[in-house]
C-alpha cells in the first residue's frame, strides 16, 4: 500500500487510498452510458454490436489505464460522444466510406495528435484557432447530438413538405426516449451520482416490464471482437476526400480533450500559480495513444471525458481514480447480454442531455462582435443541417476569414487559419 501511495503522491494530495477509489467508482457510474451508446450508434455504420461493446470497454480500459499510470492525472477516458456520431453519421452513411475507412481516418488523426503531442506544437495549434470557432465547433456538434438523439427515437420524424417534421409522441419510442431525458436532467439538477446512466436503465427497466424488449441475462463471457479486431483499413484513409474528416477527428479531439484537461485538474487544484496544468503534455500523450490502441480494436475516437469532475468533486485527486475506472470498464465486458437490451430510445434522452451540456459554450460567445458571432451560428446550424461536422467546420472557418477581411480586421486572421480556409474552400468546391 505504501508503493501504490508513493507512485501516485497519495500523501501529498491529502487524500487516501480508499477515497481514490470511491472516486473511481463515482466517476465510472457518470460516465459507464458510453457502454450502451457507443455499440448503439456504431452499428447504424455496419459495424457488429457485441464486438464494439467489447471495443468500447477494452478502449476506455486502456485510455484509463495510461491516464492513470503514466500522466497519474484522475481523468478517465472512453470513446468520445459526437465523436461516434460523427463517425457514423458524417462519414460512413454521410459520405459513403467504409467504417473500415472511417477507422484508418481515427487513427490517422491519432498519430497526428500523438506526434503534436511529443513535439508540443498542440499550444501553438490551440492558441492560432480563434476561440469563437472552438465555441462553434462544441456547439455545433451538440446540435448535430442533439438532431440524432430526436431523430433516432422518432421524435423528429420525415416530412415530405418540410425536411422534418414532430413525430407521434404517443408511441412508445419517443414518449420513452422525452422520459429518460427528463428522468436524467432530474438526476443531474439533483447532483445523484451516475444520472446519465440511472435514467438508461430506468427506459430500459421500463421496456423490458411492458414486453417491449427481451430479457436475455445479465453476465456471459464477453462477445467476440474478431469482427472488428484489427479491420482499419488505413491505406483507404490515404485519399484526398479523407482530409476534411482526419482534420475534423483531429480538431474535436485536441479541443474536447484541453478543455476537458483545464477543467477537470482546476477542479482538483492541479493548476500551477502560471495556470499550467500538472503533466498536461503527459496527458494528451495519453489521450492520443489511447485514441490510436482503440482503433485497432474497433471503436471511434478516445477522449478524456468531463465526468471526472464527479470523482474529483468525491475527493479524487491522482491517478489512482483512472486506474480504478480503467479496472471497472474490463470488468464490463463480462455485462454483453446488459448491453444488448438496452434499446436506442433508451439512450436517446442520454445523448440529447450530453448535446444540451455541449451547448451551453454559447454563454461564451461575444454575440454583440458579428463576425465572431456568425460564424458560430453557422458551424451551429449547418453542422446538423448538412449532417456533417466536417461540413460545418468548413463552412464556419470559411465564414469567420470572409468576415474579418471584409471587415478589415486582417489581424485577426493568423496564418493557420488562412491556410484552413483555403484548403477548406478547396475541398468544397473541388473534391
């Protein structure tokens, strides 16, 4: 006990064993949704739901693991919601790849994140992107969460005269899916530990009494991953029209994972006196290498996740609490038959809350300054409305050089982003 005190600074984090590993357990109930939801979202692209959940939970083990061990930083990680979404909405039944592709395009992105990481050009890349655009772009992907949770469900139905249309919310599907939401936001409002996953498994509890779902057990031996073990297909990820979507991995992924970073270590008082966050190169290192080990078993891209604020807000203060979750995700691979009666409906309301959390960054907008204003309101809209993230990054960035320009405020445009903007503006209109 006093190796495993030693290694992480137990002591001179004024906490203790136990209370790192009640932290754990607290941020693992926040955040074990991403084991019914990520199988969920990731079979609509063709990929084999047993073999994905298995994915998602050795991903998340690792991600956790090097989290833990190495940055020793109590953040734990696990795909990354929108990310998935984008995966298989935007790439492979939005632009037609293979989800084989669409995994060589994640870990493309990873390598590039890893190397950014190793050579510490990430602050140079996060400091050149306005921040209306890195607002834009957390937003946007809430809006485009937010579309598939009402449109999955059946919520937002087709509507011949109008694109969409409100669906009967008196069938099952919907009417559940608008009570798992209302049922986590309650939680949440509540601050019960584990609301994410509580309201999924009320919906699912719900659907299984009124006969709506089979019971099919609670443990087995874990599902095969053969199907999706090692089938990224990197070479098709060498293509021009991949660029867009490595870039769009790229960009959510190094955003979501610094801003998730500065949260969580603020949090837990581990910000030096220059706001510097402990190990932070360390932790993105991390994060990329669990994002590249998780392609490989078969799953969209890792990130460290914003729940760890709930075991920090429990006293976790190292890596202990990572490893803790890391241990609980390879556990879950035993709870397959869970996982497969959980219906999308019942994590609808789970995503939908996830998308309203994204889009509170609006708050940090400066809505009286139009050109940092519109085009937020552009990477917001068209993200959903052209069901691509990629898209609506392209558009957003376009937006935001045009308006300055014409503006007159050349300064405002570093040279990464003209570069962006170009290649962007190139890839809408020739690729």
């Amino acid at each position: 006990m006093n190796a495993i005190e030693r290694y992480f600074g137990i002591d001179g984090q004024n906490t203790t064993i136990k209370t790192e590993v009640l932290a754990g357990l607290t941020t693992f109930l926040t955040m074990a949704y991403i084991i019914f939801v990520n199988p969920n979202v990731l079979a609509d692209a063709g990929m084999d739901r047993g073999a994905v959940f298995v994915a998602t939970c050795l991903a998340a083990a690792v991600g956790c693991l090097i989290m833990g061990l190495y940055a020793r930083l109590p953040v734990a990680q696990a795909p990354g919601m929108g990310l998935n979404a984008f995966f298989t909405y935007g790439v492979v039944l939005g632009m037609g790849h293979t989800w084989q592709v669409a995994l060589g395009a994640v870990f493309l992105s990873g390598c590039l994140f890893l190397l950014l990481s190793i050579f510490k050009i990430r602050e140079m890349i996060i400091d050149a992107i306005p921040v209306s655009l890195k607002q834009g772009v957390i937003a946007g992907i809430g809006a485009f969460l937010a579309f598939i949770a009402l449109q999955g469900s059946g919520i937002i139905v087709n509507n011949d005269a109008t694109l969409v249309g409100l669906g009967d919310m008196t069938t099952f599907s919907p009417a559940m899916a608008a009570i798992g939401f209302i049922v986590i936001v309650a939680l949440s409002y509540k601050k019960v530990p584990g609301a994410v996953t509580i309201g999924i498994l009320f919906v699912a509890l719900v659907s299984l009494l009124t006969g709506n779902t089979q019971f099919t057990g609670i443990v087995s031996a874990p599902p095969a991953i053969a199907p999706t073990f090692m089938q990224l297909d990197i070479a098709g990820a060498f293509d021009i029209g991949m660029i867009s979507v490595i870039f769009a991995f790229l960009f959510v992924d190094l955003f979501d994972t610094t801003g998730t970073l500065i949260a969580t270590t603020q949090q837990a008082g581990l910000v030096n006196k220059d706001g510097k966050v402990h190990n932070m190169d360390k932790a993105m290192i991390a994060d990329s290498t669990a994002t590249v080990t998780g392609t490989f078993f078969g799953t969209s891209s890792t990130t460290s996740y914003i729940e760890s604020v709930s075991g920090i807000a429990a006293g976790g203060r190292t890596g202990l609490v990572a490893v803790t979750v890391g241990v609980l995700f390879l556990l879950s691979i035993f709870f397959a038959p869970l996982a497969s009666m959980i219906p999308a409906y019942a994590t609808a309301g789970a995503i939908f809350y996830v998308a309203v959390l994204m889009l509170a960054t609006l708050k940090e907008v400066h809505w009286s300054d139009l050109t940092q204003a519109a085009p937020v309101v552009v990477v917001l809209l068209f993200t959903p409305l052209t069901y691509s993230i990629a898209d609506g990054i392209a558009l957003g960035f376009i937006t935001y050089t045009a308006a300055k320009a014409l503006t007159g405020k050349l300064a405002d445009i570093s040279i990464p982003v003209w570069v962006l903007t170009f290649v962007l503006l190139a890839k809408i209109v020739f690729v």
